[in-house]
C-alpha cells in the first residue's frame, strides 16, 4: 500500500526566489523576486534556488526560476511575460503557461488532482487520469496546451503510464 500521507503527498506551496546584482556579478538589470511553486508532481518542474538571467540573440531575454526533467530549465519571458521552457543545447524555446498566474494555477489544480492511478491501474485508468489533467491545463491556460509542449507531454506520460502514485513517490 502506497504511504499517502502529508507530508509523503505532493502539496502546493509557493517560493520567493530573488536575483540582485549583489549575489550574481552577471546580473545587469534591477533586483528581482518572483514568487512562484516550489515543485510539481515527479520531476515535471523544480523551483530554482535563486534567479538567473539568460540572455539567447536568437530568443530575447529571460529569468531562469525552475527546472524540468534532468537539463530543462522553466523560464520567464522578460517580454511578453510567459513562462516557457529550454532544453539543454536546444535552439528554441516551447510555451508552457501565458503567464505567471496562469502557471501557479495550472501547478496547483495538477498537485490537487493528485493521486492520478496505482501502479497496478489499467490503460483505462492512465487515460482517464490523463483526460483530466488535460482538461485542468486547457481550463487554466488554453492557448498553453500546445502540441509537444510541457502540459501535452505532461498528459501523454501520465497517460502511457508514467505517472502512478509508486513512481512519483519513489516507492
């Protein structure tokens, strides 16, 4: 039997993560803070420790403040405000929420949707689980469920599988 218990259980909870030119010399533009979740389900996104800015010539300016996967980093668009995701030594970068708000509660009806099957649960199941995340995501952010975007891989691990209760609590 899977140990559900509080603090066993992924929750919600936000973090201050701040960037200032006094704790990064590489830091060229006024302190920051942003608050936004400390994690998601699994390894989906992390939040970062402190605030980097990335500057790319090809895709603007933009504030690391999480991570995803093994070498994705979660980024805030300093133009338009979204939130998007980098791959390691990709070229381009991928919508993942239209803005902060959106993000936070697209993370937290994901949390709170949780548990989304067992480990022994059939295909039914995982389609079911993943059926209602999606709904979540596009319910929250429509324009941010994109093809091979974060949310729409998000759904299509959760529905090969992925994502049962044991796997996601390491148990």
């Amino acid at each position: 039997m899977v140990d559900l218990t509080d603090e066993n259980r992924p929750s919600f909870a936000m973090v201050q993560i701040h960037g200032s030119s006094a704790g990064d010399p590489d830091w060229d533009g006024p302190d920051l803070t942003l608050e936004v979740p400390t994690a998601m389900v699994g390894a989906t996104y992390r939040a970062a420790s402190t605030l980097t800015r990335i500057t790319s010539l090809e895709h603007g300016n933009f504030v690391r403040f999480g991570s995803t996967g093994l070498f994705g980093s979660i980024l805030l668009d300093a133009a338009s405000g979204a939130v998007v995701r980098l791959e390691r030594n990709a070229n381009h970068v991928s919508l993942v929420s239209t803005s902060i708000p959106n993000f936070v509660a697209a993370v937290k009806a994901v949390i709170e949707r949780f548990p989304f099957y067992d480990s022994d649960s059939d295909d039914g199941e995982w389609v079911a689980a993943a059926r209602d995340v999606e709904g979540i995501v596009r319910a929250v952010d429509p324009e941010a469920f994109i093809q091979d975007g974060f949310w729409e891989t998000l759904v299509s691990d959760i529905e090969i599988g992925d994502f049962s209760t044991e796997d996601v609590l390491g148990q």
